[in-house]
C-alpha cells in the first residue's frame, strides 16, 4: 500500500502557521472588499459581471487544486527532501543556489507559484542553515524566481488562464510558446541575484546540522514517501499539459488526495484551510471580476492596448500589477482579446517582482519566512527586482519574437 496506517509524520513549518491574526484580519477585510466589488459589478451590469466571472473562475479553483497536491506533497517530505538533498551535494555556496534556482523553477512551473513560495521557502532556509550559510540569497531567489519562472505552463500562473481564456490552446501548445521566454527570465533572475549577491556565498564548507525549525528533527535526515503527494504531483502534471480546461479535474484531485488525509486522520481541516486561504482567495477573485466586468463594460484598457506594439503592452502590464496585483490586472487588460497576449503574460508574470503590490506570492513569501523565524529581506527583494526585471522581460520578449509568437 502507498498508503501506511501510521502516526502522521512530523509536522514541517509552512507559510500557513505564520498566519497570525493581522495578516487574519487582512484577509478577511480583503474577502469583504472583494464581496463588495463583485455585488456592485452584479448590480451594474449584469451580463458583464457574469461574463467575467466566466473567465476569471477557473484560475483560483486550479491554484486551490494545486495548494492541496501541494500540502500533501510537502507532508510526504517531497520538498523538504529535495532541500535536503541539495544541501548535502552542494560543495559550496554558488553550487546551493543553482540547486535552489533549479528547484524553485521546477516547482513553480508545475505547481503554481503560490505553492512554490509557500512549500520551498522553508526547505530554502534549512538548506541554508545546515551549512552555515547566509538566508537571504535563498530567500529572495525563492520569491523572485517564483515570479518570473511562472512563463512555462498555464497553471503556472493565474494571470496564463485568465488570458489563456481567449487563445484556447493547451498545456503543451502553451508550453511550446513560452519555454525559450521562460528560460530566459529565469537564466537571467538568477544571474543577477547570484552576482549581487556573490559575497554571501561560502566556499567549500562541511555541512552542520542546526536545528531546522519548530516542528522538526534536524539529526535525522529528510525522509521522502512516495505516497499520495507523489501520485498527485505526476497527475496534476499531466492534466495541466494535456488538457484545455485542468482546473476542475486538478482541483478534484487535490479534494481526493486530501480527503484521503482528513479521513484517516493525518491532517488536519484547520491547516488545510489555512494552507488555502479563502479569504484571500475570495478577495481577488471579487475584484478580479469587479475589474472584469469594467473592461467590458468601458473601453479604455481595450483601446489604450489596441494602441501598443508588444513592449509597450508588456511594460503597461508590469505597472498594472504594482497598481493593483496581476490577478485583477490580468481580468481588466484580457477582459477583451488582447493585441498581444503573450507579451501582455510577460509583464504580468514578471512585472510582479518590482514591489511586494505586485502579486500574492509577495504576500505568501513574507508570511513563510516569517514562520521560520527568518526576517524576509523585502528591500533587499525589492532593490533586485528593480534590477531583474527590465532584463528579464526584454529578454522574453527578445525570445518570443525570434520565435515568432509575438
């Protein structure tokens, strides 16, 4: 049976135990507001509401699929193993972040980018530690990397469905597109964290074995069960690849593998919930729609893209999410066929890394580090994406127009 009968394992620290009663408090206000947005867009325009809603639904019914294979995942020690791991065979502190860039990229292409910031982050911490090594590089490759390796696969990112909703292509069409942009803004993000951050990395060094953080044993290594969060993992991964719409069938997988959990008493509905984060949840998706239903019912996003050739398109994106976070940018600028769709994905998957308004991962990173007991190195964060991202979205957009997608 991949399934043993046994006490649950010990419980790894995750962003989902940092959430403390202000960032409680925050998600509720924003579930509040996103209510009230929806409602009045309802009572507005009616058809218009219900269009967007059409468009905007299936991405957080996906993330939520893909936030439980996640949960699961992490409690058969997938991710804390690969940190483990990695940390073992990295003969020195350049060598540990090529791992972690790799992972983090890996991850968030297959399992979302909120699951990557909210799973890896702490694995990135561990792996620091247990050599001795500085956090911070880890901590903002995991944020920044997440961000902009979020190009690869429709389930990537929400802001690829909400667009994806009027190019009706698959994962693996998706994939041909946007593989070389994605390599791109990922090679790139990483180059220049690891050249900014070149003083931090140790040479050779022997690997210690502090302790990991609460919840963990530190003198065992991480031990990995290929239980249900392996089997989960390769579904949602062949789902998302091969079919149009994976939303409902990757959230019906996430329900059953963690049904079996709760069932046999090895998780908890409590952590469950708030691994989700409904009411953050609830709270874009309502200004989503809000955003929505006034791109289709105006036309001024519309008319200001059918205006821009593909960098300008990129570029209003990327200020659109500091504005008001990719999600709701995404259902304003694609409320209608975009001009250029996938320049238009470059800036509101990558534009986020220019400050913490620019996407939830910021919000789901801060919260992670802080349940390690690290403190998130948000300007230091900051000041790099600044750096990274000019160059990576000139380095996408480069790619996809030699490949003649733009």
């Amino acid at each position: 049976m991949l399934e043993a009968m046994s006490p649950p394992p010990p419980t790894r620290s995750t962003g989902a135990e940092a959430a403390g009663p202000l960032a409680r408090l925050w998600g509720w206000a924003l579930a509040g507001a996103g209510v009230v947005a929806a409602g009045v867009a309802l009572a507005l325009d009616s058809d218009a509401a219900r269009s967007a809603a059409s468009q905007v639904w299936s991405p957080f019914v996906l993330v939520a699929g893909l936030l439980l294979v996640g949960l699961v995942a992490d409690q058969d020690g997938l991710f804390a193993a690969a940190g483990d791991r990695l940390s073992r065979a990295a003969p020195n502190g350049l060598a540990l972040f090529a791992g972690s860039a790799l992972l983090v990229a890996g991850v968030t292409a297959v399992l979302n980018l909120d699951t990557s910031v909210v799973f890896l982050t702490p694995v990135l911490v561990y792996a620091a530690r247990s050599r001795g090594d500085g956090e911070a590089p880890l901590l903002v490759g995991c944020l920044l990397l997440s961000n902009a390796g979020s190009l690869l696969l429709p389930g990537s990112n929400l802001t690829n469905l909400i667009v994806l909703g009027h190019l009706h292509l698959s994962g693996g069409q998706f994939l041909a597109r946007m593989a070389l942009p994605w390599a791109g803004a990922v090679v790139l993000t990483a180059a220049v964290i690891a050249v900014a951050e070149r003083r931090s990395f140790r040479a050779d060094r022997p690997r210690s074995d502090p302790p990991a953080g609460p919840g963990t044993d530190a003198s065992q290594p991480a031990t990995l069960t290929l239980g249900l969060g392996a089997l989960g993992v390769v579904a949602v991964t062949v789902l998302v690849l091969t079919l149009r719409s994976p939303a409902l069938p990757v959230a019906g997988v996430g329900v059953l593998i963690i049904g079996v959990r709760l069932a046999t008493r090895r998780q908890e509905i409590g952590h469950v919930l708030d691994v989700l984060g409904l009411p953050v949840l609830v709270g874009l998706f309502g200004v989503a729609l809000a955003l929505g239903t006034l791109g289709r019912a105006w036309s001024g996003p519309a008319t200001l893209l059918a205006h821009l050739d593909a960098l300008g398109t990129t570029v209003v994106a990327a200020v659109a999410t500091v504005v008001v976070n990719n999600l709701p940018a995404a259902a304003l600028l694609a409320s209608r066929v975009p001009p250029h769709p996938f320049a238009l994905l470059v800036g509101l998957d990558i534009g986020p890394n220019l400050f913490v308004t620019g996407s939830l991962a910021w919000i789901l990173w801060w919260r992670t580090a802080r349940s390690t007991g690290s403190v998130p190195p948000v300007r230091r964060a900051v000041v790099l994406g600044l750096v990274t991202v000019p160059l990576s979205m000139a380095a996408a957009l480069g790619l996809l127009a030699a490949t003649g997608s733009l």
